[in-house]
C-alpha cells in the first residue's frame, strides 16, 4: 500500500504575520527568506492578499504589487503562489463590480499569482460566483474556501422567546441549528459546481474542534471530488488537534506556518505537524531540511516585529534532532487518542506539547467571544494606537451581540472589521451612558442593510429601520458604482495621482489609503525631477484661532484619522448632516451634526489623527 501524502500550504508570509503581528513585515525582512524558500518545496505559498493590499500600503508605504512580483521573481515558479481573496469584497472591506475583480485578477496573476482562494464572509454563493469564473477564465487555479462558523451560545432562561425565538417560533433553549455539517459540505459542492479546483474549509476563528474536524473533513472527502485544504487557527486551543484530526480523515493540504511564525492565533507549526505525520505513516511533501534554514533567518524577522508582538518567544525546536523521551510521550498519547475519537485527551496532550515550547496558552476570551486570532490582534493593535486599550474586554464580551443582531454573520474579513468596530462603538457608548446603537460605522450600516449579501439568517427588520432608517432589504446595486476619481496633484507638477493600471486599481480598490501612498510616490518623482539647487518656496501658514471654545462642540465619537471634512465656518447645518468623515479601525464613519447651528470653528483637516472625544468643530 502506498504512503498518503500530504501537501502543506505555507501562509508565514501572509495569515502568519496577519494574525501575530498585525500585517507588518516589511518587503525587506521578505526579501531575506526567499532565498531559502526556494527550495522548500511547499506545494503552496500564501503570499498575497487578505490584509497584505491594504497593509502595506497603509503602514508600510509600499507597494503591493512589488511585493507579488518580487516573491514570484525570487520563487522561479517552485512553488504555487496563493493569495486570499473576499470574492465580491476582493481585498477591501466593500462590495465591488465585476470590472474591478477582473482588473485586479487579470493584473495578480500576470503578477505571477497562481492560486486565488476565494470566499465570502457571509457564506453566499452569489458572491463568489464571478471570482470563480474569472480566475478559471484567466488561467489561475480558484480555490474556493467555505467560512466556518459556530451557532451561538445561549443562556437566557426559556421563558423568554429572543431573537432565535422571535426567528423561527422556539424558545431560546432550543434554538435550530444553523451551522450543521450538510450547511458546509451543501457550500462546498456548489463551489465545486460553479468551477472551484481546490476546496477550503477555511477555519479563521479557530473554532473547529477535533472532532468536527474529522466529521467535515470525511464529509467533504466524500461528497467533492478536487482536492480538500484544511485551513484553522491555534487561538482558542482547538487547531494542533484538529489539524491531526484532518490529516487522519484523508485531508489533501494543511496550512501551517514555520515555527517562529505558528501557533498562538496562527495556524499549526509545521515542525509540530511533521512530527505527527512521522507516527502516522503520511509522508509531508516538503523538504524539511530547507524548512530548518527558513525557520533559522525567520527568527530575526520576528525580532524585526516586537512592536507588535503579543506573545513570549517560544523554545527553538529541530524536528530532525531525536525528541526527549517527555516530550515525545505527549505525542505518542495524543496520536493513540486521535485514533481511538478521544478528543479529551488529545487536546490535553497537544496543550502539553504547546506548554513545552512556551506557546501560548488557549485564549478564552478569544474562544468565548468566537473571533478569528487576526480579528484579535488588528482590534489590540488599533485600540492601542487610539489610546483605549482598556475597551478591549467590553467590546470583545459585545462582539457575539452584535453579531447576532448583523444575521449571525460569520466573523472573517470584511465583517470581522465591521462587527469589531461596531463592538468598541458600542463599549464606548455603554461607557459614554448612550444607547448601545447610537452611532454605527458606515460599514455596518450596509451589512444589515443588505448590501453584503444574504446573511444566514434574516436581520430582525425593526433592528434594520433602526440602524439605516428602513426595514426593508436592500442588496448591492452595482450599477451605482462610481470609479474613484484620478485627480491631477497641482503641487507635484500636475501629474496624474495614479501613473499606470496597477495604481488605478489601486485607488479602485481602497480610495483612502492608496491617495496617501500614492501622493507620497508622486513627492518623491517629483522632488527627484527638480534640481539639486532649487528650493521649495516656504508655504504661507494660515493665522490659528487659538481663543478659547465658548460655543457648541461636535467631539469625535472615537480615535481615527479625517478623511474628508465638508463644512467650513460660515456654513448654516442642519441636524443630521454629514460633517465629515474619518477612519477607525479600518472602518468609515459619519460624523453628523447633532443639532442645526453655523460653523464656527473646523479644528481638523485630512489626514490628521484625532484622539476619542476630540474637538473637531464648534458652532456660534
């Protein structure tokens, strides 16, 4: 009888630094590790995509392109390169037309991409169908990955019917079961259907336990006939286990991540999963010894990223070198009880095996709050830079509410971001004394408005008329989209902002953040172009109105940076009326005006940071 293989899918280079250290690894530290990826022999690399289009842009000004085309040049085409995508979302936190998925696709694989797993946050086919299609017709290989998600936990007495009582005509203590094993193996064969090569149970909170792991992973061996990628998290304890869960019942490819990159809200180290495979009998098709040399250089990228760093360092390990007789007894027990359906002691041994090296312990508020690691640590980053670090708690206990009131929306990009926001809006509300829905991002304005998509179960209609001002459903309509305009910049010589297709798409796909990155690209061609001996002329500074506030003010519901103010003093407003609009937490947000009166005072401008509960304008 032949050995199984298995093929492993490397994401330390994408969801790896995504779920620790908040997307910040730089083009350079990159630029480092490919070398020895090269010979690695990883069937895929996940590269690109997720959070890196935005991120590295946003935060490390550069290019995301460059950072595709760079890792393809250096890989020689040894391995296949992946990138996530949100189907109808792509790589942003908005629904988009179809020109804008087939620009981006056509572009990412002439790039050099291979493989665009594809998914939707609400789990609706509708969504994914285009992307499908298109990367099928544009000659990359679409992988299309099934959200998992759990039915939430109730404990509110019997007596009072609530929302799932309200929905199907129960009692809370019995709710009907959403999230069943035929709800993801029915997602996955209409994927499969519509034209998906690979299919993902794409596991981003780290939610599947063992044995739901062995129950899905048989089931959608059976029913599709592509090959089958187990995707999961460590977070919550659950993913080491459930990982050898799937590799037992005949899963194709495993994502992991190398050591100085796994675990904790990543993905399963790959060091662990080979010692595993070694017990089963299933050959890793990867070279482990090319692995080591990754895992050597990949330390000193993780020092490059202490700022954003939750976690202790963990032991160094060779899985090569012979295990010490301890350690090697916790993985003995726990491949016997993987065997025999104990999941008790599985989880007990693969906790063990974590404790050894000083990985970090299962996250209980994560676990209980049901968020994928990412959603986690972008929320700690943000809170952190706002200064408000001490909301973390309440708005992760808020997040399960919100979701519940959004249409039990599974919690991965985009509505992770939107259901997080909306979670620290409402903790700063509850803080504030204001109802708990005073204010919403606009994002979630158009989740329960409908604009997303079919979320599993309908929103409550008077929730929807209190949150967008209607109860009725209102989907996306393509055909009000508008192209970001491509604006000439006067003081760079009157060049366009974006100079070519990728840039254009750039600015397509998230406005605010490219105008940043591209201006900043136009001020260095244009300050190259001028001779060495010219000097800028100083720029006249407006007079600053520093006499004290005697009037009303209108104070900033929380931390952001501006990106438009609409107003200006002078100006007759109206209650209700935009003000401006300014970024939090990756989220858009109105600022209105709470009563009608005249600017006075406009105290910010684009592209200036604010703190909660600063001033931004005062009225006569």
């Amino acid at each position: 009888m032949a050995t199984r293989k298995l093929k492993i899918r490397d994401l330390t280079l994408r969801d790896g630094q995504q779920s620790l250290f908040a997307t910040r690894l730089s083009q350079a530290e990159i630029d480092k590790l490919l070398p020895y990826y090269k010979n690695a022999g990883f069937y895929i690399m996940e590269v690109w995509g997720g959070a890196v289009p935005d991120s590295v842009m946003r935060y490390l000004d550069e290019s995301p392109w460059n950072r595709l085309r760079t890792i393809s040049k250096a890989m020689e085409g040894k391995s296949l390169l992946s990138a996530l995508s949100r189907g109808r979302n792509l790589f942003g936190y908005v629904p988009y037309p179809d020109s804008v998925l087939e620009g981006f696709y056509k572009e990412a694989i002439a790039n050099g991409l291979n493989v665009m797993r594809i998914f939707d946050a609400l789990n609706d086919i509708d969504n994914v169908r285009e992307s499908i299609r298109l990367i099928n017709e544009l000659g990359g290989i679409a992988d299309g990955a099934v959200c998992y998600t759990v039915d939430p936990k109730t404990d509110a007495p019997a007596e009072k019917p609530g929302f799932f009582g309200r929905l199907f005509g129960k009692k809370v203590q019995e709710p009907e079961k959403i999230f069943t094993d035929d709800y993801f193996v029915n997602k996955a064969v209409e994927m499969e259907r519509l034209g998906a090569k690979i299919i993902t149970l794409k596991d981003m909170a780290g939610l599947v336990t063992p044995s739901r792991a062995a129950s899905i992973i048989s089931r959608l061996k059976a029913s599709v006939s592509v090959p089958v990628d187990f995707h999961t998290h460590c977070t919550p304890g659950y993913g080491l286990a459930a990982g050898v869960m799937a590799i037992l019942n005949g899963v194709d490819i495993l994502d992991t991540n190398i050591w100085w990159f796994g675990e904790g809200s990543a993905a399963p180290a790959i060091e662990l999963i080979y010692i595993f495979c070694q017990k089963l009998g299933v050959e890793l098709e990867c070279d482990m010894k090319a692995v080591g040399e990754i895992r050597k250089n990949l330390r000193a990228a993780r020092e490059s990223l202490k700022e954003f760093d939750l976690n202790p360092m963990p032991k160094d390990f060779d899985p090569l070198a012979p295990l010490p007789a301890d350690l090697e007894a916790h993985f003995d027990k726990a491949v016997e009880a993987a065997k025999a359906g104990d999941e008790q002691t599985l989880l007990d041994e693969c906790h063990a095996i974590e404790a050894y090296f000083g990985f970090p312990k299962p996250n209980e508020i994560v676990k209980n709050a049901e968020v994928p690691g990412g959603m986690y640590s972008n929320m700690v980053a943000q809170l952190k830079s706002l200064g408000a670090s001490d909301l973390l708690e309440d708005a992760m206990k808020l997040i399960p509410m919100v979701r519940r009131d959004a249409g039990l929306v599974p919690l991965v990009t985009p509505t992770s971001q939107i259901v997080g926001s909306q979670a620290v809006i409402v903790a700063l509300n509850r803080k504030k004394g204001n109802p708990d829905y005073a204010n919403a991002n606009n994002q979630f304005i158009s989740l329960v408005k409908g604009e997303y998509g079919k979320t599993p179960v309908p929103v409550d209609p008077a929730f929807r008329e209190k949150i967008t001002g209607s109860p009725v459903e209102k989907p996306y309509d393509v055909s009000g989209y508008r192209k970001p305009e491509n604006p000439a910049v006067a003081e760079f010589g009157n060049v366009k902002l974006a100079s070519n297709k990728e840039e254009e798409l750039l600015l397509e796909l998230l406005p605010n953040v490219a105008k940043t990155f591209l201006r900043n690209r136009r001020k260095e061609e244009f300050e190259a172009s001028r001779p060495a001996e010219t000097v800028a002329a100083a720029a006249e500074t407006a007079a600053v109105d520093n006499s004290p506030i005697t009037g009303p003010t209108l104070k900033a519901p929380m931390g952001g940076r501006v990106l438009s103010v609409s107003v200006a003093p002078g100006d007759k407003v109206t209650k209700g009326k935009i003000l401006l609009v300014y970024e939090a937490m990756k989220m858009e947000n109105d600022v209105t005006a709470e009563r009608d009166g005249v600017v006075k005072r406009v105290f910010v401008k684009p592209d200036d940071v604010v703190g909660t509960d600063a001033v931004l304008i005062e009225f006569e």
